[in-house]
C-alpha cells in the first residue's frame, strides 16, 4: 500500500528528505506543514506535495496523512510528536529524537497506548554500510568487540542564530553530532556502557561547541568525539580480537565498509551507491514498517534510541549542562 507522509518544518534537512521521499516507491507526498503557510506553500509547490498547512495541527486534523516526519529543531520534536501521536499518526522524528530520556520515554509510552509506529530517524542505521558492518560484527567475522573509535566534527561558520547554537532550540555538538558516534558504538558493543566519561567545551552562546567521551563496555572501549571547530576525518573503527572494521569519511551516511583480519589484510570491502540521497533507505524502512503493522523498526529499536540519549543524559549531568526547558 502507497504510504502517504505528511512533513513538518521546512528547513534544510526537511528539503533533502523531500527529494528523497519522491525516489521512493510507494510513498505519497501528500502534506507539508511550516509555521508559515507561504513557506509550506512554496515547499509544497517545488517538492511536489499536494497540500500545504500553516500549522501541524491544521495538517493533522484534515486527515489523509499516515506518518509524519518531524523536521523542527531539537527542542521542538517532544511537542510536535506528541501532536501527531495523540492524533493517531504515525512518527519519524528526526535526531536527536528528544532533548532527554524522560521526553523520549513519555513519548514512547505515547506511541504504545496509541498504538502508532515510532522511530528515530537515525539514517545511518539503515543504511546498507552499516548494515553490512553489523552483518560481519554478528558473524564473528572480528570476533569479540574490543574498540570503537568514531568522531563527527565539522567546521561550522559561526552564526548566533542558527538552531546549532541556541540553547532554547536544543543546539549544541552533542544531541547534533555525538549522537551518531554514541548510535554507532551502543549498535556495535550491544547496549548501554557500564560507565561513561564525559567532557565538553561550552562556547559563547551557551552550547557545547565540542566534546568528547570515553565509554567503558565490560570488553572494551568506545573513544569519541564531535564538535563545530574542526574537521576531522570523520571515519569509524570498529575493532576486535580477530580484525576490524573501517567505516570511511563520513562514516554515518556516505562511507564504504572494509572488513580487515588481524593481520591488517583487506578480506571484503562494501560499496553500495545511494539510489537518491541516502535518506532513501530509512524512508523504505518506515514504509516496510507501517505496512507490516509494526510499531517499532527492527534496525532502529526504541532500546537503541533510549540507550543513546540516556548516554547524552549523562554527559550532560556531568558537564552539569541543562537546557532553557529543563530549568
Ligand atoms: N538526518 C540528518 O542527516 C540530519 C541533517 C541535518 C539535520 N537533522 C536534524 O533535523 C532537524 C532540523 O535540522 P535542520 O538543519 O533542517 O534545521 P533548520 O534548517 O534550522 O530547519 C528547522 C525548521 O524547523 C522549523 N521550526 C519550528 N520551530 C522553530 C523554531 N522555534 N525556530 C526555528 N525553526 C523552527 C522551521 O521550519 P518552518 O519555518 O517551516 O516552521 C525551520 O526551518 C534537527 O533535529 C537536526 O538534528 C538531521
């Protein structure tokens, strides 16, 4: 059955989506909503939507969309999705999902009492690369994870009024970047860390402008770190007793996957090209899902989701670091 998505917030990351949502096989671009109805006009017109809203609400009450992707800053999804879940529509929210644990868990009781489907839109996790690197860890083909070591820093110009450094929006390297190197190694070691160590640098908007944390697993360690400074070479390893895996530049969305023995030969490398922008794949997952009648992804798990941000929760307890809305 053709999917029809509904999307809220017209930003950047709402216009990548939008071209990736018309690759996709039975998905309808049936709505796009903006706190402006110009703004959800003019998208709607060069994306291909057949309606535009001036309010998530007005999109919702009209009926006719069975799955909304959440678009806003961070600081929004918690009230956007709890507006669509309470209107019986199903959600994708964009990372990261929620500003804390508690958020999240009340959405997710939500979800569940409402009986909608509900996932994270963490990309990265259905993305074929990272598909394979979890294929050749489950095999055995690395034997016991020992080590990851991801980063995701990028050189970002400075402007007090983007979402990225305003703390009212939930700005900040750590709910933006860090999530992708924590998803990666609680996907790798399996699950939550038994301790974590945390440090960040608070920049002069209020937001942490980098970060880094070291995660004890009772086999080993995650190394990572993120922030708006620098660019690094934003790869992944994931390391074992009997060989590794390297995820290339870009390790969360673009990279190839190479799987090495403990000799540092190559034994299989995995490329797949996008077959749009790479946004593809978590859109045919939430498709696969909802026409299952699945409330929850296999490839992106709730626990997944809780895990992470009960991660970000804790670095931020130590960098005693709040948000405006959690004073
Ligand atoms: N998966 C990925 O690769 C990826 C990449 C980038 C970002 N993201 C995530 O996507 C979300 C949006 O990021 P973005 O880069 O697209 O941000 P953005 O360009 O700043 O767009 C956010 C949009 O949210 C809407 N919005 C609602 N309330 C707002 C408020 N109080 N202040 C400002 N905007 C508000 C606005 O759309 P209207 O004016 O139409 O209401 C705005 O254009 C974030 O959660 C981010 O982490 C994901």
């Amino acid at each position: 059955m053709a999917i029809r998505w509904g999307i809220c917030s017209t930003g950047k990351i709402a216009e990548t989506f939008a071209a990736a949502l018309a690759s996709v096989e039975e998905s309808v671009c049936a709505a796009v909503s903006s706190r402006s109805l110009e703004k959800a006009q003019e998208f709607a017109l060069k994306y291909g939507f057949e309606k535009a809203y001036g309010s998530l609400e007005d999109m919702l009450s009209e009926g006719g969309v069975d799955v909304v992707y959440i678009a806003s800053p961070m600081a929004c999804h918690y009230a956007h999705a709890k507006t669509a879940i309470l209107a019986g529509v199903n959600v994708l929210c964009e990372k990261s999902v929620t500003l804390n644990g508690r958020q999240l868990s009340e959405l997710l009781e939500l979800a569940a009492e409402k009986n909608v489907f509900f996932m994270e839109a963490m990309w990265m996790k259905c993305r074929p690369s990272f598909l394979k690197a979890m294929e050749w860890i489950k095999d055995g083909s690395i034997g016991k994870v020992q080590m990851v070591k991801a980063d995701f820093c990028n050189d970002v110009d400075f402007d007090q009024n983007d979402r990225l450094f305003r703390p009212d929006l939930g700005g900040g390297c750590l709910l933006d970047l860090a999530v992708y190197p924590l998803t990666l190694a609680e996907a790798a070691f399996g699950g939550m860390p038994d301790s974590i160590f945390s440090k960040a640098r608070i920049g002069k908007t209020g937001v942490d402008i980098d970060m880094a944390a070291m995660l004890e697993y009772e086999n080993g360690f995650a190394d990572i770190s993120a922030g708006f400074n620098s660019k690094f070479a934003n790869n992944a390893v994931i390391a074992g007793d009997k060989g590794h895996i390297e995820l290339g530049d870009w390790f969360m969305c673009t990279c190839d996957a190479v799987l090495l023995d403990e000799n540092n030969t190559v034994v299989e490398s995995f490329h797949q090209d996008n077959l749009c922008n790479g946004y593809e794949y978590e859109i045919m997952e939430v498709n696969r899902c909802i026409n299952a009648g699945l409330k929850e992804s296999r490839l992106v798990p709730h626990s997944g989701t809780i895990n992470v941000m009960a991660m970000m929760d804790e670095c931020r307890r130590q960098w005693e670091y709040k948000f405006p809305d959690e004073m």
